[in-house]
C-alpha cells in the first residue's frame, strides 16, 4: 500500500491491482467504508442443480445469502452445474455475486476446482489422479482447493476413514508429519473452516495450512438451507465474479472465518487487515434484518 494515502479506516482507498472501490469515500460513514473493503463469500455450497444430495434450490439459496449479508457464494456442486444453465441463472441475480466451481472426487479427497468443464478422466495410482487434475486445471487457469483434507481423522482408535491417511496403524502424531503428504503440494489453497467438519478436524488443517504457508479459505458445505455461511472467506476489496475471485486467490492475504451465520464470526485466518469489527458489523446487519 506504499504510496497511497489511507483513509481513517486505516486502509488504502484502493485494492491490490487498484479496483476502484464504489462510493466517493467522504459520502460513507465508517462503518460503510469497511463494508466496502471486505468481500465475504461462502466457498462451499451445494446446490440441486448439481449435487444430487443436496436440497437447496439455487433461489432459496440467493435469498439466504442476502439475508445474511454475503457478497457472493461459491456453488461447488459434485457433478457440476452446466455452464449455460448457470450462466442463465446468474444473469437473474444481480446483488449476489456467484462463482461456478467443481467439487471434484479423488482416491485422496474432495477438491474444488475452478475452471473445469466437468470431471477430469484419468484415474491410477491415488497422487496420480491429483498430477493429472492439476495439468488440467492450469491448462485453464484455473485453482484448486483441497476441501475439509482431515475430516474422520480423529475418528479414532480403531478406524478412520480419512482419505489422506486410510490406515489407522499410520495417523499422523502431528501437523508436521500431516504436512509431509504429497497432496499439498499439488493444490493452491487448503480448506480450513468447512461448516460440515467438527472443530479439532478444521483446527488440524489450519495448523498444516499454515506450516505450507496457505492462507485457507472457509465455506459451510451447505446442501440447505441449515448453516449457510456457517463457514465464509474474507477477502479485501471488491470481488466482482471469477476473474476477481482467481485474482484475490492468487494474492493471498484472505481469511477463513466460522460462524457468521449466528452472527458471531471468528477469525481463524492471519490476515492482518481484517479487524474483528469489520465482520461484526456485517453480521449485525443481518441480525437486524432478521428482526
Ligand atoms: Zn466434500
Ligand atoms: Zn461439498
């Protein structure tokens, strides 16, 4: 931010590559000025268009997000929502930014991709499968999240059906030795708030997030109505639609952040930026629509 002058918000007026932010900012009050410098998204919704367990129709879905005060959602549905359909669908919402993404199946887990068609041929050897989504989501330019990378882990002492380390002989003590997998060298981010997880198995992937240096994004798995927005990535400044999305990723310094769907956001990201007031005051915004 060298060279820009800060507002007493304590931030620049511009972001990153410099998208203007909307409003003139004397006109705004302080608490619209941080509105403006945070973009919040559920990263991980499912919708019927796309994932056959899941029950939400992308309108209830869109309502919700404005009820909670989302700038947009993440549709990752398991066997894609066809680009045409979407592209109609979105055009009808113009106050919700919606990003179409794939959450992709593997012999090591879920990951969600952005950029691909549909679901990538080419299954083998489990690392295998990851080289080859990963030619095909940089022949797009595309990214790839691993979602909810230890869910079952702790399901312990005699079972686990993780898909990173399928036997319980060998799970691993620490977040040092989860760390040594292969996996995360393979994918850009790592999902570190998943609304469908329980606490100690998205507090074990930030831990190892943050050994790799990711940043970690959050979403809710919602395939409801129940918990949309449990799990949301801040990200600075506006996020618009795909393009922006790929470029906020690609810059890092996002957050994942819990719970914002009952209004009590916690921060489990290492974005300096982000103050606990900014989400706060998003959150309360629809508390009070709510009534
Ligand atoms: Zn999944
Ligand atoms: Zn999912």
């Amino acid at each position: 931010m060298a060279g820009e002058e800060a507002d007493d918000t304590g931030f620049a007026a511009s972001w990153r590559g410099g998208t203007p932010l909307g409003a003139p900012a004397g006109k705004l009050d302080r608490q619209e000025k941080l509105d403006q410098l945070l973009s919040l998204f559920d990263m991980h919704v499912h919708t019927n268009q796309g994932s056959p367990d899941s029950g939400l129709t992308p309108e209830e879905m869109v309502e919700d997000a404005r009820r909670l005060g989302l700038t947009g959602i993440m549709v990752t549905e398991h066997d894609g929502w066809p680009r045409h359909d979407f592209e109609a669908f979105r055009r009808t919402v113009d106050d919700i930014v919606l990003i179409r993404a794939l959450e992709v199946y593997t012999p090591l887990g879920h990951v969600i991709t952005m950029g691909l068609e549909g679901h990538v041929a080419g299954y083998g050897d489990s690392i295998e499968v990851i080289r080859t989504l990963r030619r095909e989501v940089d022949k797009v330019g595309g990214f790839m999240i691993l979602a909810h990378p230890f869910r079952f882990l702790f399901d312990l002492p005699h079972y686990t059906q993780n898909m990173l380390f399928q036997d319980a002989e060998r799970i691993p003590q620490s977040a040092d030795e989860a760390a040594k997998h292969r996996v995360f060298e393979l994918v850009d981010e790592v999902e570190v708030v998943n609304g469908g997880n329980i606490e100690v198995e998205n507090r074990f992937a930030q831990e190892v997030a943050a050994i790799h240096g990711f940043w970690g994004t959050g979403g809710s798995d919602a395939h409801s109505l129940d918990g949309l927005a449990r799990g949301v990535t801040a990200f600075m400044g506006d996020v618009r639609g795909e393009a922006d999305m790929l470029e906020a990723l690609r810059a890092g310094d996002f957050a994942p952040v819990e719970s914002f769907h009952v209004g009590k956001p916690v921060n489990y990201g290492r974005a300096s930026w982000l103050k606990p007031e900014m989400l706060l005051g998003r959150a309360a915004r629809h508390e009070s629509a709510a009534g």
